[in-house]
C-alpha cells in the first residue's frame, strides 16, 4: 500500500520563479491558523491540495554549486534527497531570460534522474499567444526533457492543467492511512542521534523493530502496534527510526520529506532532540513543521541523564529561547536509555490523542461561545459591533471549530485568542493546536 503523499519538488536556477509557484501551490493564505504563536511557514516544504488530493512540495531553493557554508552543505543534502525522494520534479525557466547555460547544467542532472519531469517555461503571462510566445517556449525543446510547457507562476495561467495532468498519476484515496477506531498513531521525529531509535526500543522492544524492519518500498509507513503501561499505540515508523537494530545496517539519511509523511500520517507527534547538543535551528524547524500540519505535539528533550544542574539549566534555558512558540506543547526532559519521563510522554500522548480528536457538539460550542461573548464583546468596527452567532466542529486532527457571524474579517489576533483559549480550557484540549475559522455571513 502506498501510504504517502506525492511529492513535488520545484527546481531551477535562482529567480526564475520557484518560490512563487511554491506559494501558488501551498496557497499562501493557510487555511490553518494554528494558535502557535508566532509560527511562520517553512519556506522550502509545504503541502497543498489539488481537486481533493493532497500532497508535498518541496522548494529546492537553486541548486547552489559546492559551497563552504556548513548550513548550505545541508540545505544542497537535502535537496539532492528531495530529487531522490521526488514523485514529480517540475523544472523551471524563465521566459524572458530565455535558454541559459545553467538551465541545460540542470537539465543534464535532471535526465540522469529517470524522473518524470514537466519543463516549465515561466513568466509567459500577457504575451500574445501567436508567434511570440510559440518562439520563446520553442527554444526550451532544445533541453531534451519534453515539451515545454508555458505558464505564469505569479499569475496562475496554465498552472491548472500541468498540475491536472500531474495530480491525475495519483491515486485519490490512499495517500495517507485511513482511519481505525481509537488507534492512537504516534511519530517519533528528530534529527539523527538525539535517541529516536533508542526511545522506539524501550517502547517496544527491539525484537519488534527488527521485525518491522521488513524491505519494502520507501513509501511504505510502517505501523508497528505496541502496548505500553497497559495502553494501545501504534507507532508510524520512518526509515530514520527503523535503523540501528542491527550493527551492519547502513545509516539511512536524515530526510525531511520522510519526516512529512510520518507527521501526515500521525495523531500525535513525539518531537526529540538531544540534551547534550546544541538545541538549534533544525530543531525549530520540525517543530515548526509539525505545528504547520496542525499535529499534537510533545516535546521530549533526551539524554537528561549524565547532566550536571548546571547543564540542565541551560538545556532548559535554550528550549525556552529556541521554542518561544510552544505554548501548550508539553515538554518533558527524559533518558531514553534509562526509561525515565518515558511514561510521562506516553501519558501525554494519550491525552493529547483523545484532544485532537474530541467530539465538540454544536451546542456546546454555541454556548460556550456566547459565554465568551458576554463577559468580553467583541470590538466595534466603525460604529457597528462584530457579531459571533453560533459555532461548529469542522474537522479533527486538529480540532477545527468554524464560528459564524458578521465582519469576522476585521477580529483582531487577539480576540481570536481569547476565543481559542476559551473553547480549549471548557474542552481540556491539551497538547494540540486549535483551529479557528470564521465564517461571514451577512
Ligand atoms: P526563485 O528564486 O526561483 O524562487 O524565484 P522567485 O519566485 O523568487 O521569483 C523571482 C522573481 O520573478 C520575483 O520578482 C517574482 O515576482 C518574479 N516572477 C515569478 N513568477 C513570475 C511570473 O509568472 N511572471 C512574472 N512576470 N514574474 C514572475
Ligand atoms: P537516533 O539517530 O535519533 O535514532 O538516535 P539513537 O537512538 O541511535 O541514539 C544515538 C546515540 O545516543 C546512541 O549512542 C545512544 O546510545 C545515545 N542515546 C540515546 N538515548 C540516550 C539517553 O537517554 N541518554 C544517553 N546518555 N544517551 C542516549
């Protein structure tokens, strides 16, 4: 069974558009607006939604030649992986610049791949449809991966039918796991070495991940059931936590991608990182990619065995710094070697599971609602009140509660707080981001 989004990586040389078909593809008004505060969207991964189906882009940046900066070797890792990883590569150029040298450098990488490819010629907005555009797209031929294919990223024309013929290879229903009655599934992300696998161990014991560990394709989610303090789970295993039951097994690499499609698939997303290292940077960026999926998250800070209360302190001091957007995510310091806090976690994961997919009756939120109006009105735009009539559950995992009224547009940030710490306190919703929409209706 395929288990996984497609996935489509955007290449090409700088500025010839990829960053703004990016935004077209991921719609640049996200319709989650998680209370995360502070939460920004990655720039480079997103995920998207085409007619009903959903899937991942990836924004490779420009493929840059060997650089010596530490932070761009990683970003040129992960873009190769993204090629590697690529169901679809969409290679942009730039009409107005026309055919350069570079374009045919990422054409001859790009044959070598075997990767269904779609050339487009970019920025081809406005021109006539006669000669002048025939002529600048004709030139692309000569990059030996097709037909050229003439859009506008900034302006939508032609977007449409590359991405309908696209999407159409991709099967509708079973790019991520369908849903079983109370299974809780859990992900375990990281980067590499801060005891992912270690923690999986003590979780379930390394028979079992050896016996998960069966070859199959890449794509394959494995789900591996487990029971833990009497309580059902059932892991989504990635590649970078099915690794180092045995010696010999080669190190796979950390993929950000893979990452994606195990938070896609989860309720409930165990963050690691590593006491002992810096926590930094990349860090951030998974939590900021599990918050931007809406997921329910705990934060498990590893390797709190061996450290002096000095380095405990500013272990903590650095979480609090790095992670200023974690303001109902639990954080736990634990030692997955030892066991310690391991209970502690999974508890949460339970909690956090029966939140993100609590059933919140229509009456309830309506009344809660109204309570929350009485003892604080909204403010009035120009003379006249926005009015908040009745509210509805419109999703799980996240919750999403979708509230109607009148000039809703013009709420301020910090009423829509307000509102979404009422809703979470009267629901006890814990570890997991709330979703307010705000429907106008008059
Ligand atoms: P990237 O470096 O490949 O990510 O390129 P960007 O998306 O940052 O775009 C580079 C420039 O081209 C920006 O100024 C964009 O506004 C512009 N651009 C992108 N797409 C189009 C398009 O379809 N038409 C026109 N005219 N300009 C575009
Ligand atoms: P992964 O790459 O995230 O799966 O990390 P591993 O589970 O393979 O662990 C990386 C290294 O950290 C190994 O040498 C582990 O023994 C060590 N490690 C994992 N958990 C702990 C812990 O709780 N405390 C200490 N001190 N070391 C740990």
């Amino acid at each position: 069974m395929q288990s996984g989004l497609p996935v489509l990586v955007l290449v090409g040389r700088p500025n010839v558009g990829k960053s703004t078909l990016f935004n077209r593809l991921t719609g640049t008004r996200d319709a989650l607006v998680a209370d995360y505060a502070g939460l920004t969207r990655d720039r480079q991964y997103g995920r998207g939604v085409f007619e009903d189906k959903a899937f991942i882009v990836v924004d490779t940046g420009g493929l840059m030649p060997e650089s010596a900066d530490p932070l761009a070797a990683l970003a040129e890792e992960q873009a190769q992986m993204a090629l590697e990883e690529a169901d679809h590569i969409f290679f942009l150029t730039d009409a107005p610049a026309g055919r350069h040298s570079s374009d045919e450098a990422i054409a001859s990488k790009l044959r070598k791949l075997g990767k269904p490819i779609t050339l487009l010629v970019n920025k081809t907005e406005g021109r006539a449809r006669g000669n002048d555009r025939g002529t600048m797209v004709a030139d692309f031929y000569a990059l030996g991966l097709g037909e050229p294919q003439p859009v506008s990223a900034e302006y939508g024309d032609g977007i449409v039918s590359v991405m309908r013929s696209v999407m159409g290879k991709f099967p509708a229903n079973d790019a991520t796991l369908p849903d079983i009655e109370g299974e809780v599934r859990v992900a375990i992300v990281g980067r590499p070495n801060v005891g992912k696998s270690t923690l999986v161990n003590r979780l379930i014991g390394e028979e079992r991940v050896v016996a998960a560990d069966k070859p199959g394709t890449t794509r394959d989610a494995i789900r591996v059931p487990f029971e833990y303090e009497g309580n059902a789970y059932t892991l989504i295993d990635t590649a970078g936590v099915r690794r180092r039951s045995r010696v010999e097994e080669v190190i796979e690499k950390f993929s950000i991608i893979k990452t994606l499609q195990a938070i896609e698939n989860a309720h409930v997303v165990i963050v690691v990182v590593d006491a002992h290292a810096d926590i930094g940077e990349q860090d951030a960026r998974l939590m900021g990619l599990v918050a931007q999926r809406g997921r329910a998250m705990i934060l498990a800070v590893n390797k709190w065995d061996g450290l002096d209360s000095g380095d405990r302190e500013q272990a903590k001091y650095q979480v609090g710094l790095k992670m200023p957007f974690l303001d109902f995510t639990p954080v736990h310091y634990i030692s997955a070697r030892h066991g310690s806090g391991v209970g502690v976690v999974m508890r949460d994961v339970k909690v956090a599971y029966e939140s993100t997919m609590k059933d919140l009756p229509t009456p309830e939120l309506t009344r809660i609602l109204e309570r929350s109006v009485d003892r604080h009105a909204p403010p009035a735009v120009l003379g006249r009140r926005i009015k908040l009539r009745y509210a509805h559950q419109g999703g799980s995992n996240p919750p999403q509660i979708v509230i109607h009224g009148n000039q809703t547009d013009k709420l301020p940030t910090t009423y829509k707080r307000y509102l979404a710490n009422e809703f979470r306190a009267h629901f006890e919703l814990k570890g997991v981001p709330l979703v307010l929409t705000f429907k106008t209706g008059d």
